[in-house]
C-alpha cells in the first residue's frame, strides 16, 4: 500500500541495477561495450511483483545510460517495452540496432 519509490542501487562492478527487500532482490543486469549500454535482462522474483520496482530498475538504468552519454541497446524485452511506453528515452536507442525490431 505504500507510495514509496523503490531504492534502486547501482552494483557498478557487478554490472547490475538491483533492488532489495523481503529477503529477495530484483535486478537489472547490462553490458558496457564501448559507448554502449546494453540492457541484458530484468528479474523480478513473484514477491516483489505489482510494486513497479521493473519500471525503477528500467528508469534507473536508462537515466544512468542518458548521463554518462551511452548509446543504449535494449536485448532485454522489458526494458524495450519500457522504452517504447517512454518517448523521452526513445533518443538514447542505438540508432544502427533498428529501433525495437
């Protein structure tokens, strides 16, 4: 019931973006390749589901990926579909990948 937006932490040697609580964690995991931030996958283990803690860990990494000047690469299909629901991270999309195909 709370409001509350998840704490996301950024494992930067990890190469993850993780989220805890409730004894599990939910994460998003990435690959530097150059100037390119591929977004590789997102788990959210079934407790933590329904609290919009996908959507922080998507947020979190593309907001990260935007200051750092990365072109993203999203292999992963929830933050592909996160980025086509937010137009404001649409320009971040490695152009050469083909948009979302």
């Amino acid at each position: 019931m709370s409001d509350r937006t998840p704490t996301v932490v950024h494992d930067e040697d990890g190469h993850r973006f993780t989220v805890g609580g409730d004894g599990a964690a939910a994460e998003l995991t990435y690959r530097m390749t150059g100037n390119q931030m591929a977004f590789l996958h997102t788990e959210v283990p079934p407790e933590m589901e329904g609290r919009g803690i996908g959507s922080a860990l998507a947020k979190a990494g593309l907001e990260y990926a935007r200051e750092q000047g990365k072109e993203v690469v999203p292999l992963c299909p929830f933050v592909r579909s996160y980025i086509e629901r937010k137009p404001e991270y649409q320009p971040l999309v490695r152009s050469s990948s083909g948009g979302f195909a």
